[in-house]
C-alpha cells in the first residue's frame, strides 16, 4: 500500500454539509477496527511514532493541523483542514508527526489494526534499526 490522499465527495444544502465514506468507494482494501479522535493545542506535536503493522487514516473534524510523514530518506507534508475534503491513509512504517496550528483542532484517525502497543515504533532510531532488518 502507498501514501494516498483519499478524496471525499460533500453534499450540501442550507443546513449543512454531509461527507460520506463508504467502505467499498473510499476504503476498499481498508478493513477497519477502531478510531479515535485526537484533541491538539497549538505549537505543539502529536504522534511522533510509526507503526510496524497498522494503517491510518487521518481526517480533519475541526481546525487545522500539519502532518508529516517521513522514511529516513523521504518526508511529505501536509496541510490537514476541515474544509480540504480529504483524508491521509498512511501505510505501515512511515513515521507521522502531527502538529495542531489551531487551538481545539480535532483529528480524526481511523485504524486497520486494534491497538497494539508491541506495534508502536516509538524512537526514530528504533524505526530506522526495524526498517534496516526488513
């Protein structure tokens, strides 16, 4: 699987906007098993990690927010908004950093594994030592 930008349609009207995903469209190949909403303050970083197995998803709920995926050769960023319509699904081991540039910004994050804490990659150094043995 590759870093993919994953494209959402909105319906509007008057009272509102509707985003829908739907399982077979937008995340075919995608089986999910949990979410989770982050909460960030201003300036300051979220995540930091890799993940050896699991899959992410990340949505924009509310405010704005950096994300940045990086390999220890690669790095992409990107801009994460509510009003982007799209979502991030980031493939096993490619370490993300989230950083909230507005206070009370919600993230949301969909996963393809349960939580696992012997899948977390917690250091850069221990990522980079777990790549080099594949």
């Amino acid at each position: 699987m590759k870093l993919q930008l994953k494209k959402t349609n909105t319906y509007s009207d008057s009272t509102g906007d509707l985003i829908p995903f739907y399982k077979k469209n937008s995340l075919k190949n995608f089986n999910i098993k949990r979410f989770f909403f982050v909460y960030g303050k201003k300036k300051y970083f979220r995540a930091d990690h890799a993940h050896k197995k699991c899959s992410q998803l990340f949505i924009a709920i509310s405010g704005k927010m950096l994300l940045k995926v990086k390999t220890p050769t690669t790095s992409k960023a990107f801009i994460i908004e509510e009003k982007n319509r799209y979502g991030v699904l980031v493939p096993p081991k490619y370490w993300c950093s989230i950083k909230f540039i507005k206070n009370k910004s919600i993230l949301m994050v969909i996963n393809d594994r349960k939580y696992e804490f012997k899948d977390y990659l917690e250091t850069f150094n221990s990522y980079k030592k777990y790549l080099q043995k594949k």
